[in-house]
C-alpha cells in the first residue's frame, strides 16, 4: 500500500495515523503523528543573516574547525564512523518500546521528543518505499520532516535570542563551573568574576552551535539515504536556503560520499548565508575529511576556500 494521492485532504490525524501505521509497519505512528503539526507558530528555519544576526555577533566565541586535524587517521576515523552508524541500524531494528510522556513535565519536552519520532518514521517510510512511492509523494513527505525540525530549530533560535535568557543561562554555567571544579589552586584562577563569566559566556554559544550543528546533522541522518538524492536535491533546491543546502550537502556527503566542494560554494553565493552558517556548512566539511581520503592537491583547494 501507498500514500493516498489526496494525502493533503486527509484532514483528521487519526486518519493519517492509521494510514501511515500501515505503511511503515510501526505501532508508534498514531501516537507520534500528531507532532506533525508541532512548532507550527514558527517558520521554518532558514539560517540566514537576519535571522542570525545576534548570533554572527558572538560567532568569534566559536571553536573553530581545523583541517589539517584527524587528516592523517581518517581510516581510524572512518571505522569509528562505521561502527556508530552499525550501532543506529541496530538500535533501528529493535522492537519499539511504548514510550510515556509522563517523563516529560513541560509541553516543549513533549513536542520535542514527538516531532524527532515522527521525522524519523516518515525517514523510514521514504527509505524502505523509495521504489513504491511516486516522486510527488516523497518529496511531499521529505520537505513536512525537514519543515518539523526547522521549525523546532527555529523555536531554538528564538529562545536564545532573549537577552535576559543568555545573561541568565550564562550565569547558571559560572555557577556550576565554581560547584564542578574540586581543586583549589584552579578555582583560584577563575575567581575573577569577568574570567569566569568569559569563561560561561563561551561555553554557552558553543553549546548553542552545537545544537544548530546537531538539529541539521539529525535532518541528515533521519532523511537521508543514496536512493533519495534526486528527491533531496528537488526538495532542497525548491527551499533554496542556506539550511537546506546544507542539509542537501550533509547527505550527499554522508550517503553519497560525495564532497562536491566547488558546487557547494558556487551555490552558496546565491544565498543569504549568515556567518554562523558557513561556520556549521565548514564544520561539517572538515568532518567528511576526517573520516575519508583526500590528496594533497585537493586539500590545498579545501583550504583556499
């Protein structure tokens, strides 16, 4: 069985739940579709210069990505590589437990765990229907699981970009910098207020990079796969963002091994890329090399872009 051409008249989510269980073959679809619609007061992530402004200001605060490290144990970091994408696949095809809300004491706790489950079935359905499903009904399912976690990305951003919220969050890290550090002589050294309070204010924009870098590299992974690349690209270029090329380079990276390095930067000239983004589109070139041969001549090109 596959989707129902009039997919988008099918109003009740009842309804989709049980039409996608049938497809998916999951007991978890009902429960996790409804997240479908979660996040939708907010527009989909684009990560570009305006709504990145704030964050491109404190960009200096963000570690930078080398390319000459890990270049030489790329065998050693492919294997790692291996191994954790053996341990997904294995973990994928446990039997699923019925999971409980009742974990999660807030409504964004909850609309965050729904939409990552819903986005990784539909992952599935286009993965393991990729030859029944017409092109329509892929692209169609591939844009609503991007558009959910760009929309969760996009709540993120928001969030951090209260002024009193970074102050706060920043002083909880100070704070919890003093309680974790047990030897004296080093609790000296941060004693100074503004060290330490440099010190918080650094760790909180890496995380916040780290989450952006993270929701991205889920898209890659929940959607991704060598048989869809036509579809992405379809999908990625109609969206034409830098968020999309990113994730449209994240999975011909990691399913087509693919690095199509003057493409991406040919592309990226087009787009309102903020500074953050190509900190992040970096990041995740650098972290193909590490895990895949390059030669000399090639890495000089990477390191002249």
């Amino acid at each position: 069985m596959i989707l129902d051409e009039n997919w988008s008249l099918v109003t009740s989510q009842d309804k989709k739940a049980n039409f996608l269980s049938q497809i998916a073959g999951t007991s978890s679809v009902a429960s996790s579709l409804s997240a479908k619609h979660l996040f939708e007061e907010y527009e989909p992530s684009t990560l570009c210069k305006k709504e990145l402004d704030f964050f491109d200001d404190e960009i200096d605060e963000i570690i930078d990505a080398s390319l000459t490290l890990g270049l030489k144990d790329y065998d050693k970091n492919r294997k790692l590589e291996l191994e954790e994408k053996d341990a997904e696949e294995k973990q994928k095809s446990l039997p699923e437990e019925v999971e409980d809300d009742s974990d999660f004491d807030d409504e964004l706790g909850k609309e965050l765990r729904k939409s990552i489950k819903t986005v990784e079935v539909i992952g599935r359905i286009i993965k393991n229907r990729a030859d029944s499903l017409k092109k329509r009904q892929i692209e169609k399912l591939f844009e609503e699981g991007m558009s959910i976690h760009l929309r969760l990305l996009s709540s993120l951003i928001q969030l951090i970009k209260k002024k009193e919220l970074q102050e706060e969050l920043i002083e909880i890290i100070a704070n919890r910098i003093l309680i974790t550090i047990n030897n004296k002589s080093q609790k000296r050294l941060i004693q100074d207020s503004d060290k330490l309070k440099k010190i918080a204010k650094h760790i909180f924009w890496n995380i916040n990079f780290s989450f952006i870098y993270s929701i991205n590299s889920k898209i890659v992974h929940s959607l991704g796969s060598s048989k869809l690349s036509n579809n992405v690209k379809s999908v990625c270029d109609k969206v034409n963002t830098p968020a999309s090329l990113l994730i449209k380079h994240g999975i011909f990276m990691r399913y087509d091994k693919n690095l199509q390095i003057e493409r991406i930067f040919k592309e990226k000239e087009d787009l309102d890329f903020s500074v953050t983004a190509e900190k992040v589109l970096t990041h995740k070139i650098v972290n193909h090399c590490q895990t895949h041969s390059f030669g000399d001549s090639a890495l000089k090109k990477l390191k002249g872009k």
